[in-house]
C-alpha cells in the first residue's frame, strides 16, 4: 500500500446518516452554513503545500513555497507532509490551531472538462452529472427543502445575481455585495417595490431583501471604501465578509448563505509566498477570519466550506503560472468543526498518482464531504440526503 493512501479521518466507512448527530437544537439560528465559491480554480497547492513531495519542487521551479524551516517565505509545518503558505500565517493558521479549520485534498467533482463555466454549474447544481441534468436546481435549494419547515432552513445568496446553488422552488433573497449595493435605494423605491409583489408568494422575501439593501448599503460606503486601491476581488474580501457575518449573526433567517470571490485563474506570474496569488489567499483568509469573528457567540454552530470548481495543474507552464486542472484542496472551517488536521483520502504526490499525467487526482467527491456535512449538522437521513446529493456517496471525514 503506498505510503499516504489512507483515510485519515476513516472516509472509507458507511456513515449511519439516520443516526447522525445533530449539530445544534432545532432553533431559529442556532445552525449557520456559508458557501464560499472561489470561482476560477484556485491553485489549492500553493496554500496547502505537499511539501515532502520531492516531485512538487522538480515541477514548479519558480512558484513552489518553500520547505518549513528555509529561511524567508518558507512555508509553515502541519504535518509531516503538508504545509500552509505563510501568507495566513496571521489569519487561517490560528483557527487551524484551535482546531477550527481542516483541510481536504484531491478534493473537487468528476467533472473533467477543465471548463470554468461548465465546472461551476455542475459543482453548484450538486447532482453528480449522472443522467440528465437540472439547471433550475441547486443543491443549497434542495438542502433548504428538505429542512422544510426546520427554522434553520433560511438561506441567502450573497452574489450579484441569485446563483445557481440556490435555484429551485424555495424562494431565496439575494442581496449584492458590490457595486450597485453602495448606491442606497431612492426615495420611496424600496416602497413601490414591495407594493408590486403584496399578495404574493415573494412578499415577504422582496421586504427582506428591501431592508437588508439598506442596511448592506449603510455598511458598505464606509467599508469598502478601502478597496477602492485597484486590490482584486479577494482583497475586498475581508470588508465583505464582515457584512455577511453581521447579517448572519443578527438574522435568524439567513442561516444558510452563499458568496463567491473571483480573481483565482493563476496562468501568468502567479507567486508563490509572495505575489498574485498569495495576495489572494492573505484577502480570502483575513475575510473568513471576520467572518468568524462577527458570528461571536454562534461560531461554535457555525461551518463554512471553500470550494473551487477544480483546481490547477501540477507543474507551472512557461509563463511562470499554472493551467486549469482536476483535483484541489477544499476547506472546512466552524467553531465546531473537528479541525486541526488533513482530512480524507490521500496519495504520495509524485508522478505516478498524476491526473492524466498532468493534474492533482480527485479522491474525496466535495458532495460526498458536503454529504457528511449536512448529515452531522442538520440530522438529514439517507433518503433526504440523496435528494440534496443525489448519488453521493456516504463517507465519514470525520469533521463534525
């Protein structure tokens, strides 16, 4: 057997999904779930670093992150053979170390189209891509519908537009966190709107939505006005992550959220301790870390997971970057989450385990972890569970 292919947190048992143990009570806030959707694939072994791979330095001469302990830049020791890029040093590494955060690699969907387009709606849509697909149904609209009548079943899209996770008969708010989310409503706006949809199924969602433009625009003209220094999306990450923590914590029917940060499709100069991307990681983990900290006392019932729609090749390209490839490293974050550690089925990173020769393989099926998730968090059964992640398999990565 080689000498890493195992299951660290026993993902290769039947998990009992009916005997599952809920999370938190069945009350109104008591459970919060945040998607975050990092859309242009994201190079998950420039943060998480397979660093006792000799391979890895052979094939990324000028972006890997150094070995722990070699000198400026060097990446900084989890185990025995993963490391984080010193640019969460200050950020993501202190909730790994009070085991709130754990890492899943060779993680990603079966999609292998290396599309972005196609990737991200077959990851949002959560149905396997077995037999004819449904673009009308997400899967955090299916997981809002089983939890039926549960108060923890309020979900929101934090996007520009409503985003394909949260398509589906279960209306959801959307609420933007950019551009036009500055510019409050006019005058008697928010009014006329909501006198459009009275008597209507959506009523009460076009009131929500109205109060909560409001108030996003309130906080945001003075919190994203730091932004404004040409930094990339990720970078404005941390003031946005703040709002949707505030709006969370302090609405018991936003308890299921969804947000995505772009800026992630590394083919040129991507850096490896320093540069583009390690500027975007340092973004993307000062905004979790305030996301944590503006839930407060609900962190401990609160789970975030960061997703990408694949990840990036295993060698660097000429132009010092890297091109679209397979699997990735997903993370899983919350005040209860059994963290502190490298979760799910791993292989040596070497040229024998490559992808079609070229890209980190796919081991661990994100809807088998999201599976995992949703059965701890929520209670849901096999048969609820399959509806949510029809086809997915029950693994225990033992994060909750």
């Amino acid at each position: 057997m080689d000498r890493r292919r195992f299951v660290r947190a026993g993902a290769g048992a039947a998990l009992a999904l009916a005997g599952a143990r809920v999370w938190a009570a069945p009350a109104a806030g008591s459970t919060k779930l945040l998607v975050v959707m990092l859309r242009g694939a994201y190079d998950g072994a420039s943060l998480l670093v397979p660093y006792s791979s000799d391979f890895y330095y052979r094939a990324r001469p000028g972006i890997a992150v150094p070995r722990p302990g070699a000198g400026d830049g060097a990446a900084i020791r989890l185990d025995a053979d993963w490391a984080l890029n010193p640019a969460v040093r200050d950020t993501l590494l202190p909730l790994y170390a009070k085991k709130q955060a754990a890492f899943v690699p060779f993680s990603g969907s079966g999609d292998t189209s290396r599309s972005h387009f196609q990737a991200q709606d077959l990851m949002e849509m959560g149905q396997g891509g077995a037999g004819p697909l449904d673009y009308s149904s997400g899967f955090l609209n299916r997981l809002v519908q089983a939890l039926g009548s549960d108060p923890r079943a309020g979900g929101v899209a934090f996007t520009n537009n409503l985003t394909l996770a949260f398509k589906g008969p279960v209306p959801v708010p959307n609420v933007s966190l950019r551009g036009g989310a500055r510019a409050p409503l006019p005058q008697g706006e928010g009014e006329r709107i909501a006198a459009m949809y009275e008597g209507t199924p959506l009523a009460s969602v076009a009131a929500a939505g109205i109060e909560t433009r409001r108030e996003v625009s309130q906080q945001l003209m003075t919190e994203m006005a730091e932004s404004a220094r040409g930094a990339g999306p990720a970078r404005a990450f941390e003031s946005q992550a703040r709002v949707v923590g505030r709006l969370m914590a302090s609405k018991s029917s936003y308890s299921i959220g969804f947000v995505d940060v772009g800026g992630w499709d590394t083919h040129v100069n991507q850096g490896a301790a320093q540069g583009a991307l390690a500027n975007n990681l340092e973004g993307l983990a000062a905004g979790i870390a305030a996301f944590a900290s503006e839930m407060g006392a609900l962190w401990p019932g609160t789970a975030v997971v960061v997703l990408s729609e694949f990840g990036r090749t295993a060698r660097e390209n000429g132009n010092r970057g890297t091109d679209h490839g397979h699997g990735n490293t997903l993370w899983v974050l919350g005040g209860g989450v059994a963290g502190g550690r490298v979760a799910g089925e791993q292989v040596p990173v070497d040229e024998r385990h490559l992808y079609q020769d070229r890209d980190f393989p796919v081991l661990n099926d994100y809807r088998s972890v999201l599976a995992h998730l949703f059965a701890r968090m929520y209670g849901l059964d096999g048969a609820r569970i399959e509806r949510v992640l029809p086809g997915a398999k029950a693994r225990n990565y033992g994060l909750v």
